[in-house]
C-alpha cells in the first residue's frame, strides 16, 4: 500500500492499491467498481431510495417538496420577496460508525 500522502489518490491509484492489495488485475478492480455504481445507481433511481455499503457508508435519496413565493418577509430588519423554489431530489451521504472510527484514529 501506498505511503499516506498530502493529496487524495487519483481513480488510478486507488485501483491500483486494491489491485496490488487483493492480488486482482486492475481491469477486475475496475470492473467491480463499475458494477458498484451501476448497482447503486438502480437503488436510488428505481429502488428503496437508499444504498449501504456494510461499515462504510449509507446514501439516501430525498426527495423536496416545492416551495412558493413569499412576498413582504421581513428579513434582517427589511421586507423582501422571497422566490419560489421547484421540487428537488437531494442525495445525503452519511458514514457509518466503522468509517467514523477509521477518522478518528
């Protein structure tokens, strides 16, 4: 494995790394990865809403309702209109305990 450096590895390196790691070829790391993101893209399009990957990470699917117009708000001592906002999908990643504790040390 590689020394810890200043900047985060390129796509390359980190192939690379679990490649050398696991005794894989790059294009069978590659292609793992490929299938990784085709799998998560089908679970936030047409799945649950929300993919995990086991001790790492969870990302969820939200979705925004819209929100109208707003006219004589009094904001920081002033009225103003405030626009309105179209309906959104935001995506939330949030990390699990093991990642949290790999942070920290």
């Amino acid at each position: 494995m590689a020394k810890a450096a200043k900047k985060p590895p390129t796509k390359t390196q980190i192939l690379a790394n679990i490649a050398e790691a696991t005794g894989l070829a790059k294009k069978d790391v590659a292609a793992v990865f490929e299938a990784l993101q085709e799998e998560i893209k089908s679970n936030l399009r047409r799945g649950p809403g929300s993919f995990t990957i086991p001790g790492l990470l969870k990302i969820e699917k939200k979705k925004v309702p819209a929100k109208p117009a707003r006219k004589n708000v009094m904001v920081l001592g002033q009225l103003r209109d405030i626009p309105a906002k179209p309906a959104t999908t935001k995506i939330r990643v949030r990390p699990l305990k093991n990642l949290k504790d790999m942070a920290a040390k």
